[in-house]
C-alpha cells in the first residue's frame, strides 16, 4: 500500500486505541494494586497480549493489519509513559528500591503477557 494509506491507518489506529485506554484505564483508576492504579496496568497487560496475538496470526492482508492494529491501536492502547509516570510517584511513597523493583516485575509480566500471546496463536 502507498505510504499515505500506512500513515492513515496508524492514525486511525492511535486515535481509536487512545480513546479506549482513556476509557478503561478512568473506569478502573481508583482501584489500585500494590499502590498502583490498576487501570494502566490492565491496559498494557491486554493490550501485550493482544500484540502477542495479532503478530501470531497470519493474516493475509498483514501489509494493512499490522499498521492499523499493531502500531496504530495497541501502541496507543498500551502506554509506557503512565506506567513510568506511576512508578515515579509510586517511588514518592515507597521508595525508589521497591518502586524499581515493582516495574521489573510488573514489566516482565508484560512481556510473557505477550509470548503468552503469542504461543497462543502461533
């Protein structure tokens, strides 16, 4: 496809995944795990797997999927910023030891979050 089409459809991608992390991560904000809002970390968990997922299966129109999808919608859904931003302020009251020890773990999670994923549908 031409490169105006990739860009279109990561666009539409980011708009639409950045309006449903917004809505999951405030329905789920005020419920916290570990001192942590569980809202950022349910979406980036969801949306590793999802990743995981989408790049097992074998699409036949991956060239179109993989824009819209995987770069656009699940790299707006998922959200690295919040997370740091929550580690931060996390660190404020926990200390900066457990708080870095917390987003290894919860990072790590992630990650076989998406090998789970992916072994899922591969």
């Amino acid at each position: 496809p031409p490169r105006v089409m990739i860009y279109l459809l990561i666009g539409v991608g980011a708009f639409f995944g950045a309006i449903s992390r917004f809505l999951l991560s405030s329905l789920l904000a005020k419920i916290m795990f570990l001192g942590l809002p569980l809202g950022t970390l349910t979406v980036n968990l969801i949306g590793c797997f999802l990743i995981g997922t989408f790049l097992a299966i074998n699409f036949s129109n991956k060239d179109l999927i993989s824009p819209l999808v995987i770069i656009g919608y699940l790299g707006s859904f998922t959200t690295f910023s919040a997370f740091t931003k929550e580690i931060l302020l996390f660190s404020s009251t926990n200390g900066i030891l457990f708080a870095y020890f917390t987003a290894l773990i919860i990072t790590s999670i992630c990650l076989l979050s998406t090998f789970i994923g992916y072994k899922m549908f591969s």
